[in-house]
C-alpha cells in the first residue's frame, strides 16, 4: 500500500512539472467528456421532453382506447358509456376514463359562442400529464358540486377575465337551461387557439347539453400496463360484442412508447459514438505529449534505473503519470457538465413545459470518467515501454 500511495505521489509530482504540456494535451480529452456527459444528460432531457408531449396528446404508455360504433342508427350515448364503464368495474382497471367531445355555448361578456369542450373523468389529466397555469386540475370531490366545474385554456380564460383562486370566475353555459360554471384551473402549455374547456363527464350529463357535430360516441380510453395490452383489448371487445350486439368495436393503442423506445436506442449508442471517437482523437494528444516528455526525461530515468529502481516501477510510474491527469480532466469535465445542465432554465428556452425534468444521468457520468481513465491507460502505454525499455548506460549518455 505504501508502494502504490508512493508511486501515485511521484507520479503527481511530475504531473506538476510538467503541468503547461499535460494541461495542452488534456483539452482534448476534457472536452470530449464535457461533451459526451453534457450531450447524453441533455438526451435524456430530450426524451423526457418529448415523452411528455407524446403522452399529452396520446397518453402515457400504455393507453388503449375502445370505441363502439353503431351500425344502422345514430349513437346512443347513455347506453354505449354504460357499457364502457362495466368493462372498468369488471376488470378493475385503475386508469381509465371515457371521452366525448363536444360543442357548448358559452355566453361570454357580451358575445355568446360555441366552444369546443371534452367531459372527461378526474383521471383523465394524470393520464396525458396535463399541467396546469393557475388553479387544478378536478378532484373527486368535484362531481358532487352544485354546478359544473370547468379547467379551461387560455383563450378560453382571456374571454372571462383573470383568474383569481380565492374568487374564481365563473361562465353561463347553455341556451335554453343555462347553467352557472366556475373556472377551476387553467391548463398550461396547451392553448389551441381557441376558447376551449374541459368538464367531467357527471357534470356533463347533468348541468350540460352539448351538441356533437362529428356524431362520435363515447371513447373509452383505459392506461395498462404495456405486457397487458393485447389480453385487455381483446378481454374488453369480446365482453362489448355482447353487451352493445349491432355495434362495431375498434381497440388500439394510441401512445408512441414502442416508437420513443426504438428512438432512445439509437440517440443513446449514436451519443456515446461520439463521445468515445472523441476520446480517443484526445488520446492521442496524449501519447504524443508523453513520447515527448519520456524522450526528455530520459536520463532522469536512467540515474533512477542506477540507484536500483526497477523496470516495473518505472513502468507504472510512467503509466500512472496519464492516467491520474486525464482521470482529473475527466472528473472537471463531469462536474462542469453537471453545473451547466442542471442550472439551464429549459422552459425558458424551449418555450414547452417540462413536468418530471431528470436527474443528471449517473450512468453518463461514471462512463465518461471510466473512459478518460482508460483513453489515460491506454495513452500512457506506449511512453512506459518506451522508459523500460531505455539502456541505463545509454540513458545517462543522453
């Protein structure tokens, strides 16, 4: 132990006298782990980034939706959601929710207009990460109000004003039974350019009578674990061919985990690609600052060679002296990676909500200070056989 806490001091110290060309040489290799760390943490940001703008649209993995036309007459909305929620109950699925899309009218401060609304059950917002501006999202509690609740976007919250928690605003709805809704959260990051609400599907039924201008029923969409998708969907159609008899029935999943997965493949070894050629170009500085500093310190390493010191321990003397300097090149790298990512203000930057940003990625961290160690080892070589190898007679005549 006393040998190798020796050889690392001596090492260290020659480090130090030669600290302008080990600096020079390390660059490099400094910058190819800043980068690969750097890159890989913001893939990984990245694919959050993505992921969560995936699953607001199209849910998160998995999201199976089921749908039940009918053949020969219009729609039947109470009987087809009836059925739906059996399929729930029966299974005891804990995600799910059915969705109607439909047009209300909303009378506004001096305008009345239709508004593209969706009644939705509570679940609904955990499932597509819906994030919210001011306000929340419903609360169980919320289908037992005296009047509709609503959670609604921008534009639809610019026509009634600001948004005060402790006094929300509220809006009539409907025509020829109106009814008095209370604006209880603003959604974040989704305005669609138009007034548009989100209600729950008992208040729906109850306060409000919507028209649906596209004559879609009831969708059920229900989040299952991926392995279970293809034994729900089919489980749940075979119990609807006999519940809703004369319907046709569609079950898909409509989330892109599968695509994101086959994405995060090819950005993750495409990165570390990179970051490993890097590497090894800055290792190659390396070797060739160590030849020079060998080739001038090499009768230094003959009088050592005379006073007894063994070819092993110039060896690993040598060796040592590139790998400790380019394990502190990669370990400043890594920290100066980890101070940039986790202080960059990416919703400023990128202008789209962020709701579960990563961690710095410990696997990158530990891969990019493994690899500058082992470039080191590898550089370091290649001048320690060149030092063993030197005559002691010759090398002091040099």
């Amino acid at each position: 132990m006393t040998t190798l806490v020796a050889i690392l001091a001596e090492a260290w110290s020659e480090i130090r006298v030669h600290k302008l060309r080990v600096i020079l040489s390390l660059v490099g290799v400094f910058l190819a782990v800043f980068g690969m760390t750097s890159i890989a943490a913001a893939g990984d940001i990245g694919r959050q980034l993505v992921a969560e703008s995936s699953e607001r649209s199209g849910g998160r993995p998995a999201t199976v939706t089921i749908q039940a036309y009918p053949l020969f007459t219009s729609p039947d909305t109470e009987l087809i959601s009836t059925a739906l929620r059996e399929v729930v109950e029966r299974y005891d699925i804990r995600w799910s929710s059915l969705v109607v899309d439909q047009q209300i009218v909303a009378n506004f401060p001096g305008q009345s207009e239709y508004v593209q609304a969706r009644s939705v059950d509570a679940a609904y917002g955990t499932m597509h990460r819906l994030l919210m501006e001011q306000g929340r999202w419903f609360a169980p509690g919320d289908v037992d109000r005296y009047a509709p609740a609503l959670v609604v976007s921008p534009s639809f919250l610019a026509r009634v004003g600001g948004f005060d928690p402790n006094d929300p605003p509220t809006v009539r709805l409907g025509g020829e039974s109106p009814v008095m809704a209370t604006v209880i959260g603003v959604l974040k990051g989704e305005d669609f350019g138009a007034p548009f609400a989100y209600l729950l599907n008992d208040a729906a039924s109850r306060w409000v009578s919507g028209d649906n201008p596209y004559g879609q029923p009831p969708m059920l969409e229900m989040w299952v674990p991926p392995e279970q998708v293809e034994q729900v969907s089919a489980a749940a159609t075979g119990d609807l061919r006999r519940t809703l008899p004369g319907h046709d029935l569609y079950a898909s999943r409509v989330d892109t985990g599968d695509q994101l997965a086959q994405l995060d493949l090819v950005l993750n070894y495409g990165v570390r690609g990179i970051g490993y050629f890097a590497l090894l170009l800055g290792g190659v500085g390396v070797l060739n600052v160590g030849l020079v500093v060998v080739r001038q310190r090499i009768r230094e390493i003959g009088v050592r060679r005379s006073f007894g010191a063994t070819s092993g321990r110039v060896f690993i003397t040598i060796l040592l002296e590139s790998v400790c300097a380019t394990a502190v090149a990669g370990a400043l790298a890594i920290g100066c990676a980890v101070a940039l990512v986790l202080n960059l203000p990416y919703e400023q930057i990128l202008s789209v909500p962020i709701e579960d940003l990563p961690p710095f990625p410990l696997q990158a961290a530990v891969e990019g200070f493994l690899a500058a160690t082992a470039v080191g080892a590898l550089a370091g070589i290649v001048p320690a056989i060149v030092a063993v190898r030197a005559k002691v007679i010759d090398a002091i005549r040099y």
